[in-house]
C-alpha cells in the first residue's frame, strides 16, 4: 500500500484532489490509520485514476462518472451517457460553426469601420413581368423568382439587357412567416405580350452593398439614421435590386444588392 502522498505521485494527481475523489465517493482510500490518520491506497486504483481522467477528457462530470461507477452494468451506463455526450456535442459544434460564420461576415465592419452611403435617386418608369405571393418565410423568395422565369420561359417573353430584378416586401409590418413579396425583373419595350404592368418612377434612398444579406441589419440602421436627420420619410416598401445575386454567383461574398426604401420629402 502507498501513503497518499507516493500515491499522488505515482498517480501523478494532487493529494487535494485526491482527498476531493474521496469525499465524492469515487475513489476512497483502501485505509485509513486510526492512530496517524494517514491514508493509504493500492497500486490497483491507479486504473480508476486513469478511468476518470479518460471520461473528463471527454467532457464527463465527475458526478456522471461516479454514476458509472455505481452502475452493475457500467459498460451500458458508458454508452448512454457517451450517446447523450455526443448529440450534445454535435449540437454545440452546430452552434460553434453558426457563430464562426457571423463573425467571419462581421469582420469587414470592425476591420475596415465600414460605413455605407446613402444616395437619394429615381427608378425610371419601367415595364416588368411580376410575381406576388405569400411566401413561409424570406429564406423561399428564390421559389418565386423559379415560377418568374418559368413564366416567361412558357410565354416566350424576353427581359431587357439593363436588368433591373427586384424584389419589393409589401407588409406593413416585419413578418416572421408568410410575408407578402413581389419579385419583378424588366421586359424589352418591344414586347407586345398584354402580361405585364407598368411600375411608375419612383423616389428611394439607396444603399449598396456586397456580400450575404446577414448585413441588412446594419442597411436597416444606417437607412433609419440617415432618415432622422434627412428631410424624408418611408413613402412605400422597401425593395431590393439585385445586381448580383445567388441566381447567378454561388459565393455569398460576390453578391452585390442595392436596398432601396421609397421616401418622399416631409414637405411634401
């Protein structure tokens, strides 16, 4: 038998922790001597050092691991906690990964302090093939823009060369689920095909910008401070043009969409 302080050594653990095992019940000295009070353990509960060492690598609880300890089948007890252990680290690797992609898009805006302008400008009068529909959520506009081109495709209708593909959320409200959205893109002048509508010029403010559409949120911010402190007010939805767009590039960091939010002046 060995003293706890040689079996400390052998164990290579501190004898603090090692009174903290026994306190816990996980590993309990073999004896202790009424007399000194010293105690005493054996060369074989070096395995159960190792044991718990092993399972904490693996994010286990030394309350989980004495759990293992006191079960008659501790092989099957192992395999449960290890399979509740997994999903949960499957989950947080998610989470990781998730938080890793938003700090990867927001490094441009500490790295560069990256403002955006602001630039008042008309649309032209434009002739537009459209679509509007209810859609479960913004993530789905791609579908509309789908039925958009199949649209033209079966009426053999041919869109401009000076693109102009927009989408406009009609709500009056920011909705999680079902928002009311239009997608457009211009047809050629020459079109005599009746399916169409006419969208009257309109009056924006305008804010370019490149990369995944994580970044609205400070497109919002920077369109509502700019309109505090600016002769204007909202005098319709918003609407995004698409100069570059997953349809056509599959990197999110060449994107290129320009935020337009129909204004009027307050003089007006």
């Amino acid at each position: 038998m060995f003293r706890i302080g040689d079996f400390s050594k052998l164990a290579q653990i501190s004898v603090r922790m090692l009174r903290h095992y026994d306190k816990l019940a996980l590993i309990k000295p073999v004896k202790i001597d009424a007399t000194t009070g010293y105690r005493y353990y054996e060369a074989r509960q070096l395995e159960d050092v190792e044991r718990i060492r092993e399972l904490q690598s693996m994010g286990f609880s030394l309350k989980e691991i004495k759990w293992i300890f006191e079960q008659s089948d501790e092989k099957q007890a192992l395999f449960l906690l290890y399979e509740n252990r997994y999903q949960a680290l499957k989950k947080e690797a998610e989470k990781l990964k998730e938080q890793m992609k938003r700090l990867k898009e927001a490094k441009p805006y500490f790295k560069h302090n990256q403002h955006y302008l602001v630039k008042v400008k008309t649309l032209p009068e434009r002739r537009v093939l459209s679509l509007r529909e209810k859609i479960p959520n913004y993530n789905d506009e791609g579908v509309l823009w789908k039925k958009l081109y199949q649209k033209a495709a079966r009426e053999k209708i041919s869109f401009s060369k000076e693109r102009l593909d927009c989408a406009i959320f009609h709500d009056a409200s920011y909705l999680e689920n079902w928002p009311d959205v239009e997608v457009q893109s211009v047809i050629l002048d020459a079109e005599e095909n009746l399916n169409f509508k006419k969208v009257p010029e309109q009056l924006v403010a305008s804010i370019t910008f490149s990369g995944s559409y994580e970044k609205m949120a400070v497109v919002t911010e920077t369109f509502a401070k700019w309109v505090e402190s600016n002769p204007y007010e909202i005098a319709g939805p918003m609407l995004n043009i698409y100069h570059v767009s997953k349809a056509t590039e599959e990197d999110p960091e060449k994107w290129l969409t320009e935020a337009c939010f129909q204004v009027k002046r307050r003089d007006e």
